[in-house]
C-alpha cells in the first residue's frame, strides 16, 4: 500500500518537472519568432522606410518557403482610443488575433485599451516608449533605455514580450544587436508593407492595393511567411502638425481596409498567428 503511494507520489513529482522544464523552454524560446526573426534580421539591413520589403538571402528563403502559409498582422503605435477599439472589433468579428507593437507613452495615456487587448487573446511586441526618434536614436543605450522602460511599464501590467520593433524600421547598431541576444529578444520589422505608414493621407483602395500587390510579390517568390505592417495609432507624431492631419486620414482608411485584408489572406489559405 505504501509502495504505491510512494510510486504515484514519484510519477507526480516526474510530471511536475516535465511540466515546469516545458514552461521554461516555452518561456524562453520565442515560439514562431525564430524564422521571422531571420527575416527581420534581412529586412533590418535593407529597410528603407516607404519601400517594400526585400528578402534576398537564399537561405532564408529557403526557409520560409517550407513553412505552410501564415501570416502575423502586426499594429504599431497604439493603443489609441480613435482607432484601436474598431480595429479590435474587426479582429474579434473575424476570429482573428494580431500583434500589437505598443508604445510605453500611448499605453499610459490608454492604459484601459491594452488590458483590451490582452483580454481578447492578442500578443505584444516592444515598440519603444515613446517613439520620439531624436530621443531614443540619440545613441544606442537610448534606445535601449527606452525598451527597457517600456518593457517594465509592460511587465506592470503583467506582459511579457520577447519581440521587439525599431520605430520607423531604424537599423539596429551591434551594441543593441547584442543588448536583445543576451536578453532573449527579437527585432522584427515586416515583409508586407500596406503603405499605411506613409507620411501622407492615403485612402482605404490604396491600402488594399498596396497589400494585394506585396502579397503577390512574396507568393511569386513562394514566400509563406507573411509579417503586415499596419497601425493602429500616430505615438510620437506631433498632434498640430499637417503629417498628423494626414496620417490621420490614413488610420481612418486602415479602418475601412482591415476586413478586406483579412479576406483576402483568408482566401489565399493563409493561418493567422501571432508574435511573441
Ligand atoms: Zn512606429
């Protein structure tokens, strides 16, 4: 009798370990980050703000071409009470979930939108806290300064993210390069730009056609892994300016345009997952 208790009480000892070491290996390893990540890492080297994405490395494209059709729709710079409740309410009527590249600045300002966002199932990545470029691109530990406090103002609200994203697509210097490896991150930037992070007005048409035109590009290149830019806010924009004005009009438009881009991943056989 005792012997069996001793053997039971042994096999749940055995199954709590197995358990923890999987939670840890899925704690520290970025789940679907890896094969993205080596894009980003092509990407960063050749991101030009305003132009599309090209992955040239053979390897990599070797890579992505094994992996079934996924896409990850990624939202920088919200939250933000004018757009992101109606992009979170497409998301939900679509079954959909996305990731959010949320800024430290918005967040305090919206704090109510990312618990949102968090309780419908969505993921986060670190967009820096507070977008302003000539502060955190004043040198590299500025930038990685101002991670580390959007990433404690993340944690504070119980978030932990591996993923991380340069505003604007800035190149990364090997001091920060080295700063994200120890600390497990990632930096991933995109390989579909919708357009909508132009510095002018820009209807919903224009957005859709730009994204059918970037996805025709990376299937023709059978390209599987698609990373979309969109935004859910204007973080780091001066709120008088014409640029706000006009990137305005655009957020309106990705409103407008997000359904018809969710469908046209959908009927292209596309899985929607998220980055973490
Ligand atoms: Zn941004």
């Amino acid at each position: 009798m005792k012997k069996s208790i001793l053997a039971a009480i042994t096999v749940i000892i055995c199954l709590l370990a197995l358990n923890i070491a999987v939670i840890n290996i899925v704690a520290k390893k970025p789940t679907v980050t890896s094969t993205i990540a080596s894009t980003s890492q092509i990407t960063d080297t050749q991101h030009q703000l305003g132009q599309n994405q090209n992955v040239s490395n053979a390897n990599i494209q070797n890579e992505l071409k094994l992996k079934r059709k996924t896409v990850y729709l990624t939202f920088d710079d919200g939250p933000n009470k004018k757009w992101t409740p109606t992009i979170l309410s497409i998301l939900a009527a679509n079954h959909v979930k996305a990731t959010f590249f949320v800024v430290g600045t918005a967040i305090e300002k919206n704090p109510e939108l990312l618990e949102r966002e968090k309780r419908e199932g969505h993921a986060f990545g670190n967009h820096s806290y507070d977008h302003i470029y000539r502060e955190i691109y004043a040198s590299p530990q500025a930038y990685i300064d101002s991670l580390k406090k959007n990433d404690a103002l993340l944690k504070s609200k119980n978030i932990t993210t591996f993923v991380t994203r340069p505003p604007g697509g800035h190149r990364l210097d090997p001091e920060t390069k080295k700063w994200l490896r120890e600390n497990h991150m990632k930096s991933i930037l995109w390989n579909l730009w919708t357009g909508d992070g132009d510095k002018i007005a820009h209807d919903s048409q224009f957005l859709v056609d730009t994204t059918q035109s970037g996805l025709s590009n990376l299937e023709d290149r059978d390209m599987n892994q698609v990373v979309v830019l969109m935004h859910d806010g204007l973080a780091g924009v001066p709120r008088n300016s014409k640029i706000y004005k006009d990137m305005s009009i655009t957020r309106e438009a990705d409103l407008e345009a997000l359904p018809i881009i969710i469908r046209m991943f959908k009927q292209n056989g596309y899985t929607f997952e998220v980055l973490k």
